[in-house]
C-alpha cells in the first residue's frame, strides 16, 4: 500500500515508516511516519485517506509506551503514543484552543511470534522517547533502549496554600499522570510552612536527583533557589535543574518557559498542561541569578525581579485577595490606580556594554562618565545610548532617558546649567571609560570595586559580587545615578513578572542582563493603565510613553529617599531602604523543556 511521503514536512527525514493496526481493534490500518520533529498517521484501510491525515507534533507528545495483550494468543505487541495537541474547542463566544490528552495505540502484527513484533513496538517508542527528549537519532541510526538515558528522578516540592490553593488537586489530577506517561520517576512532598522548601534543599543528598520541580507560585522556586545557595557546596548545588509547575498566583517564570517554547499564552490549567508538557520534554537551559544585597547585609539570590513603587504595593497589597488567584494582581492594580503613589529615590545602574552592536535608541541624553549630571564639563562624556540602550528585540524599542531627565550626581557635584558638548562613543570607547574609571591611577593596574561583602553578607555563599561595593559607599564612577520621583522600579531579569504580564518581551533566561525599567512621576493614570493592558500582549514599549525608560544594565541600587514603601525581590517582601543587585550568568539551570534551537521546527 501507498502513503504519500511527500505529505511529511518538506525537507524532513523519515526516520521510522510502517503499517499497523490500531487498539481498539475495528479494523482500521494506518500508514505511520516518524519525522524529527512530527508522527504523521494516514488510514490505509477500510478507506485510503490521501487528503486527510493526523499529524502529531513531537512537541505535544510526553511519552511512548509498549504493552502486550492480555490474551497470551495474541502474539501482536502495541505501542501508545501519549499527546497533549492545542484542540479548538467551543467557548460561549466562539472558540478557543486547549490542550487536550490524546492516547494512540497501534498493533504490531506483521510477524508470527510476539517477541519479532515486540522487537518493531519498541523500535518505535524507543525513537519517540528519543525525540521527545531531544536525543539526536536519524534514519542511519541504529534504535535500541540503549540510547535512553535511566528515567529521571524528580523531586517535587508543592505548596499546598499557592494560588486558590488547589496545587494538590491539580498535581493529582494533571501532573502525575502525565510525568507518569513520560515515565518520570518522583517522590512529592507538600511543604508545611514557609521556608520548609528551602531548609529541604539544603539538605538532599544531590546524587538522587535529576531535577527540584516546584509546584508552586514564584515564591516557592525562591526558596528552592536559595537554599541551594546556601549549601556549602552551592556551586554544585545550584546546577540541579531547576522546574516550576505553575500552582500560585504569581507564575512568571512559567509563563516565560511557555513563552521559550513557542506556545501561546495562557493562563491557569492551560499553563499547567503546557509547562507540565515541557517538563517531561527535560531539556534545560542556563538561568542567570541576580544577587541582592540590602542595608542589613542580608543577600539572596534572585531570578525574577526587584520592584519598588507601584508594583511591589500591588503584589503585596493584593495578598488579601489570594483567593481570586491571577486576578489578585488586576484588582489590585485598580485600587493602587486610585491613589497613586510617588517614591522619591536615587536609581543608580551599571549600564551593559553588550548591546552597543545593537541599533541605537529613539534618543540619548549624554551624560558625564562618573554617571552624574550632564552639567559639568568633564574630559570623557558618554551617550546613554552608547552605554546599551538598544532595541534587542523584534517589535519594541527601549526608551531613551528623557532629553529633560534630571540625572543627578552624588550630592557632591554641583549642578551646573551649562550646555556641553553631546560627543557619540563607540562600544570600544564606553568599554576603555569605563575601564578607566575603574583604574587605580596611583598604582597603574585596573581596580575592580571591592566585593560588596560587610560583616553580615561574608558568611553568605554564592558568587562573590564583584560589580557592587558595599551599600554605605558610593556607587563606582562608571555608574549612572538618576534621582526623581519614580511611580515605580523595576529591574527584572524574566519576560513575564505574572502570567499575563509579558514585561520584559527582549529578556532571555541567560542574557546576562537585568531589564531595569522605571516609570516617573507625572505619568497620568490613564497612560498607567494603557500601560499595564498593553503589557498583558508585551506591547507596551510601542506606546513611546516620555515618563518610562527602560535600561539593560549588570548592576543597579535602589536608595528610596521616601521614608515609608514596599521593596519586594521575586514577589516577597524584604526591608525598606537600600538595596542593590548584580546580574551573575547562567549560574543556575532552569528545565525549560526544549531549547530555542528546536523552537525554529515547531
Ligand atoms: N505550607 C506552606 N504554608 C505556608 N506558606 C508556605 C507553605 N509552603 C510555601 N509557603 C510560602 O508561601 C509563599 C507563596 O508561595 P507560592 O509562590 O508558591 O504561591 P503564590 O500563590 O504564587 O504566591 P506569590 O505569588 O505571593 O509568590 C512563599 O513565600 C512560600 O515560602
């Protein structure tokens, strides 16, 4: 019989063909072809079907059981393809897409005796599992268990109280079956208090473990990542690949994972299928971690973002509405609309080199090389626009500072109204200023700033912070300080900061950067607001609003000079006062289930 192998995806090898029969057994044959990236089905019999085919992407597909008839005459062997494929389905108005199970079996009952069938059952759930998780296999080679890696071992922690508090039921209903289907091994356990998640971490021993997946808001990853951290072997320790399966009500670093892997965005159950899907697909990619140090000394490790102002008030004032889930965030936003909030505050930042080879900004403010006040003369100025504002990303653009921003030095350097030259420096300019702000000229050799390390943060593990000086010393003169009064603060270093808030669209999980945006007073409300809907599809950065810049930069500090606020680093509450972050590379490992190379196939 025929099947047209042309129907496969143009330029896509087939590495697998045959003709099986199905289960339950009606009769019916089909024609498979197992590509790279798809499993192609055509019913043969009772009718040839040309026109209408199935095709299951491998990106949907979790795992590929063989299983034997019950009756031992029955010398077939059968092989299940377990998928989770986007199906319209009928909503009130219209429709929309879900993901829904879907479990194929096919009958292998070409040969006389089990074992030969057996032997073609296997060949084929071998290939799927292979591809599933990103094992390179192609029609030369030879398939056989072999090239399986031992199941994985996962350590599930679940937050029973996230969200509306139904992590369990979901974990139950959803996720088992699923990590059972992509033959995951596990052992869960359900955290009894705050911080239980992270004093386990320290504790484990890492060899049992492939993985920590949280099943959790953002909170729980938090106290994952830091308890890593604080093991004695934390470099080891925070390698463990990290997962999160999306339960609370803050889910950004799912949302970001569904994102990478080109899937819709969606919220709720939706997400969960999704992230969960990807999860059983294992690939992982390096995550970068911000280490945060406040006045006390006290220093974490960070993945999401530190925020001041509007969105830290929000996050933390909206917990009395936990029960509503995500919704929390929009109710919350509204009541904060009501009676907005300015924050007077120093904003200081080390601007990334990196993104000079990218096309400059809308527009620039030059400012002096000490990172003060465009004022003075001074013999090295930059742009800030040479300092790494760029447009890094497909359809949006970072603002520049405003021509009017008042960039302010350290107390010390009078202001002066003088209009100076604006001259324009090449990435290799800004890197040899910067490199010379940090010389010791008396000695001659380049002094980095001394660690950020005060009597409290040296016990701390982790990398040392060689960007930051501690926090009661002035920032480094290749810094740049902006003093005003700021709606909010945001340095986030993820693309989501909620499920349906797509913030930062131009983040990556290890750009080795932090997205620092601020909003300044004087923004109206109804600009606020157009801000935050448009930030739900991550088009806010077309709406050229003058009061919202944003800043790729390594290093920041927050100094609020307004005596009461809410500081929160990944969404929990930290003290009140200065704080200050740098961006450290790729140190974590996060499970993101299939890395950017294969996005392009799907
Ligand atoms: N069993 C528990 N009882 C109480 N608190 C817990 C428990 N387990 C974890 N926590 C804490 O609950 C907080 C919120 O957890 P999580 O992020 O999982 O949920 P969430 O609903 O998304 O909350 P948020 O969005 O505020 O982070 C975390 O700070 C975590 O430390």
């Amino acid at each position: 019989m025929n099947i047209v192998l042309g129907a496969c995806q143009e330029g896509s090898e087939t590495l697998l063909h045959g003709e099986f029969g199905t289960y339950p057994p009606k009769g019916t044959r089909y024609a498979l072809s197992l590509t790279q990236t798809e499993l192609h089905i055509q019913r043969l019999v009772p009718k040839p079907d040309t026109d209408h085919r199935t095709v299951l992407r491998l990106i949907d597909v979790v795992g590929c059981h063989t299983k034997r008839s019950q009756t031992v005459a029955n010398s077939s062997a059968f092989f299940c393809v377990y998928a989770y494929p986007l199906k319209k389905r009928k909503v009130a108005v219209g429709s929309s897409r879900s993901r829904q199970r879907v479990a194929k079996t096919f009958q292998v009952d070409s040969a006389e005796h089990y074992e030969d069938n057996l032997r073609v059952a296997e060949k084929w759930a071998v290939a799927i599992r292979c591809l599933v998780l990103g094992i390179n296999i192609s029609s030369e080679t030879e398939i056989s268990r072999s090239l399986l890696p031992r199941p994985r071992r996962l350590l599930l922690l679940l937050n029973p109280f996230g969200g509306k508090g139904n992590a369990l039921q979901w974990c139950q209903n959803h996720i088992l079956p699923m990590i059972t289907e992509a033959e995951v091994s596990f052992n869960l356990i359900q955290t009894e208090r705050q911080n239980h998640a992270r004093e386990l971490v320290q504790s484990i021993s890492l060899a049992e473990w492939d993985g920590i997946v949280a099943i959790s808001g953002d909170g729980l990853l938090y106290e994952v990542i830091n308890g890593l951290m604080e093991r004695p072997d934390w470099e080891e320790a925070i390698k463990m690949p990290l997962g999160i399966l999306p339960c609370g009500s803050g889910n950004a670093v799912a949302a970001a994972v569904n994102l990478n892997a080109g899937f819709e965005q969606t919220l709720g159950q939706e997400l969960l299928t999704s992230c969960t899907l990807l999860l059983c697909h294992g690939a992982v990619s390096p995550l970068d971690l911000v280490s945060v140090t406040t006045l006390s000394g006290s220093r974490s490790f960070s993945f999401l973002s530190v925020a001041w102002g509007f969105i830290s008030d929000v996050d933390i004032e909206s917990e009395k509405y936990r029960h509503m889930g995500s919704a929390r965030f929009t109710l919350g936003t509204m009541v904060r609309l009501a009676s907005l909030n300015t924050y007077r505050g120093r904003l200081s930042f080390l601007p990334a080199p990196d993104c000079a080879g990218h096309r400059p900004i809308l527009r620039s403010i030059t400012m002096a090389s000490n990172g003060s006040l465009p004022f003075q003369r001074t013999p090295l100025h930059r742009t800030v626009s040479d300092m790494g504002l760029c447009e890094e990303r497909r359809t949006f653009c970072y603002r520049g500072l405003d021509p009017g921003d008042e960039t302010t030095p350290s107390p010390s350097s009078p202001p002066s109204s003088s209009s100076f030259p604006a001259p324009s420096f090449s990435f290799e300019t800004l890197s040899e200023n910067l490199m010379a702000d940090g010389k010791d000229s008396r000695e001659g050799k380049l002094a980095l700033p001394s660690p950020a390390v005060s009597p409290t943060t040296r016990q701390m593990r982790g990398p040392p912070d060689n960007f930051l000086v501690p926090l009661d010393q002035p920032v480094p003169k290749s810094w740049v300080t902006v003093e005003d009064d700021f709606v909010l603060v945001l340095a986030i270093y993820q693309t989501h900061l909620g499920a349906d808030l797509y913030t930062a669209p131009f983040a990556y999980f290890n750009d080795g950067l932090i997205h620092l945006a601020y909003v300044k007073a004087g923004i109206s409300r109804a600009a606020l607001i157009r801000l935050f809907l448009a930030m739900e599809k991550g088009t806010h950065f077309e709406q050229a609003c003058p009061h919202v810049t944003c800043i790729p930069v390594r290093a920041f500090r927050i100094e609020p000079l307004t005596q009461k606020g809410i500081i929160t680093v990944d969404g929990e509450r930290v003290e009140y006062g200065p704080i200050q972050g740098q961006i450290h590379h790729g140190v974590a490992n996060l499970i993101t289930g299939i890395n950017p190379v294969k996005i392009s196939k799907f």
